[in-house]
C-alpha cells in the first residue's frame, strides 16, 4: 500500500507543476498585426517615442565576416558584414498572453520606424541599410532588432610609408541621415566590431577594432574603426626578391670584358627589363604627393644607380678603344689605379731571408727579416688603356655592390621597425 501511495502523491505534484500552456495560430497574428496596424493606426514615418523630446537610443554592433580587398591605387576598403542595430519602439507594444503568448514577430522593414542609417564615407553611391524583403524581430516589449547585411566599400587614407609592413586605419562611418543627435542617439557596447565570425585574409590580419561617437558633430553619427597589418610575405617573394636580383644582374655587367661585345648589349638589356619592372610596381601604388614611401626611394636610388651603371659600362667600352689610337695613359691616373688595386709595387714586399748563426749559443737559430723593395719612377711598369678599364671594372664593380647592399639593409631596417 505505501508504494501506491507514492506514486499517487508524485503523480499530484507533477500535475501541479504543469502549467497551462498557449499555442500561437495565425488568428492571432492576425489579429496582433489588425490591433497594431489598423486600430492602433502604427505610421512609421512617425518617431517611436512618446516623449519625442527625447532622443531614441540606438545600439549598433558591427559584425565583420570578411576583408575582401584594400586597394592602394583607388584607396578604399572593401568588406562584408551586417549590422545587428537594437532600439525601443513605443508604438510596438502588445500584451503577449492576449495572443496565444506570441511574444516576438517580424515585419517587414519598410512597415517599421527604423533608423536611416548609411555608410557615410561609401566609395560607391549613398543607400540606405538593407532591402525591403528584409524583416525585422519585434518583441512584445518594444524591442526592435534590424541586421542589414551587405558588401561595404568605404574610402581609406592609405599610408604606404612602410611598405610592404604597413599598417593601415580604416573607418566605418555610419550616420543617420534625417535626425540630428537631439532625435537619435547612436551608440555601442564593448568594442563595437565582432569578429567571432570572421574568416582570415590572406593579405591582411586584423590588429584592432574600435568605435567611437562623434561629440562635436550635429549629426547622428558613429565610427567603426579597423586596424590591419599587411603579410609581407608574397610581397618579398614576388616584387622585392625579383627587384635585387636584377639590379644584381645589373652589377655582373662589370665582370664582362669590352672585348666580348657584349658589354654595352648586356646593360642596356637589363636596364630595360628593370625599368619595365619597376613601372609596374608603380602602377600598384597610389598616386599620393601627401606622403612617400620609403619603398618608392628605394625604387629611386636603384633606378638611379642602374642609369649610373649602363652609362659607366658606354664609357668604359669607349675608353677601351684609345689603344688603337695611341692614345698615352696618364702616369698620374696609372698611379693612382695601380694604388687603389694594390697594384703598385710600394705595396709590395718580399721576404729576404737571412740565416745567422751565434757562435756563443749552443743552438742555432734561424731568423727572417723582411725588407721593403724600394720604388722607383723608373720601375713602374707602363700601363695601357685595357689595364685602366679592367681595373675600373674591378673598383666599380666593389662600389656598386656596397650600394646595393647599404640601401637595401637600410630600407629592411626602416620598413621592419613600423610601429604603426
């Protein structure tokens, strides 16, 4: 008998805590839209506020799912995303239990008061949020929820100082157009931009994210703000890697002798295919006279010591042929090569060898001295006009190579250390 007792006392305790239950049909939202539309006589085009004194809050979180492209040339930024954008609508207020307890319902958004909100700095032409087809949640409190999605296009100052390890700021400025600060009041919480959703760019990684409210502007306005780093690797790998060897190429025109003919072939070759390069990289870049890159002055000095290097290498062929004239070599510009090559004989010394032998020691004990032959005008050898383009070849070569690499550790230096 207990156990039966049991299972009748559990049986009433759960039937007591069954509560009544409503089910929502369309009658009611039927009848939820006539009481709203009709009887209540809702005007969208009439702000939701029963104080219209007061300005309505609106709250807006920007979500980023992508950044599709930042072109330096046009200066803009390209992203995808929506808005999730929260307000109080006085007017959209039912009491839930009065319609099978329908507690949220959406709408069309052109039937709703809703903010006009729009990106103001679009690269593309003005529109307002989302479409007609969209819908919005409507809560029975009033609550109105709005998630406009779209591709936005926004114009982005572009600061190219550090390529390719730049960090470029882009803005987001929405504004809502028909109300002043007084009407609406737009605002956001915790960072404003979530990225919980967001799927890396092969180009580009997102540094930081921000908002912020504009206080000394009449207009309704916030700014999302995104900070991205660019990745330098492909950079590096397809424009810079191919920019030094060829300037390298460039250099080894030093190493061809005037009497292959194709001294003068191979520099003015280089020189052209450099050229082409580099004004295609230029190309990319944006056409600004605000600020200059410090890739764009490496570009210069290599565009410049590549001109240098086809004009020494003309020259050198040209000096090459005053043998054939008879032309003398200076003695003053033979000196003065033999030196700088080490060539001379004051550089140079022979061991002279000298073996000693003390008496009064028990060992013997072998000494070497060395002995600087002496120079004499008479002992310098004359030299020809093939022996001063060698030798020059040899020291322009040397010179070239150490630009080169001074400007090229230089620009590393600089660009590497951009702290934004």
């Amino acid at each position: 008998m207990n156990w039966i007792m049991n299972i009748l006392i559990i049986t009433f305790i759960l039937l007591g805590l069954i509560k009544e239950t409503f089910s929502q049909t369309g009658a009611d939202a039927k009848a939820l839209k006539e009481k709203i539309f009709v009887t209540d006589g809702y005007d969208y085009k009439i702000r939701p506020q029963q104080n219209q004194s007061a300005p309505i809050d609106v709250y807006i979180n920007f979500y980023l799912l992508a950044i599709n492209e930042l072109s330096e040339v046009t200066e803009t930024l390209k992203t995808t995303g929506y808005l999730w954008i929260l307000w109080q609508d006085d007017f959209l207020q039912w009491n839930a239990s009065d319609y099978g307890n329908l507690w949220q319902y959406f709408w069309p958004q052109g039937d709703v008061w809703r903010p006009d909100i729009a990106l103001k700095n679009s690269f593309t032409d003005y529109k307002a949020l989302g479409v007609d087809t969209l819908n919005v949640m409507v809560e029975s409190t009033g609550h109105v929820q709005w998630y406009p999605f779209q591709v936005f296009q926004s114009t982005c100052a572009v600061d190219i100082t550090y390529y390719p390890y730049d960090i470029q700021t882009c803005k987001l400025e929405f504004v809502a157009w028909s109300y002043s600060k007084a009407e609406v009041n737009l605002m956001s919480g915790a960072k404003g931009i979530d990225l919980w959703e967001y799927e890396s760019n092969s180009e580009w990684e997102v540094l930081d994210t921000n908002y912020t409210t504009e206080a000394m502007t009449y207009e309704a306005q916030i700014v999302f703000t995104i900070k991205i780093q660019r990745k330098p690797t492909y950079v590096l790998l397809s424009v810079i890697m191919p920019i030094i060897m060829l300037a390298i190429l460039n250099i080894a025109v030093f190493l061809l002798p005037c009497e292959s003919g194709e001294k003068a072939s191979y520099a003015v070759t280089v020189f052209l295919a450099f050229a082409v390069f580099l004004s295609i990289i230029s190309s990319t870049l944006p056409e600004n006279s605000d600020t200059i890159a410090v890739f764009s002055m490496y570009l210069i000095i290599l565009t410049l010591e590549s001109t240098l290097i086809t004009l020494t290498a003309l020259v050198l062929i040209r000096v090459s042929t005053f043998d054939q004239d008879g032309t003398p070599v200076p003695r003053l510009l033979m000196t003065g090569l033999n030196f700088l090559t080490c060539k001379s004989c004051c550089c140079k010394k022979k061991n002279k060898v000298k073996d000693k032998k003390d008496e009064d020691d028990i060992w013997s004990i072998n000494k070497t001295t060395i002995e600087e032959i002496p120079c004499d005008d008479e002992t310098k050898p004359e030299g020809t006009w093939r022996d001063v383009v060698n030798a020059f070849d040899k020291i322009f070569f040397i010179f070239y190579i150490l630009v080169l690499a001074v400007s090229t550790v230089v620009f590393f230096v600089v660009v590497s250390t951009n702290k934004g």
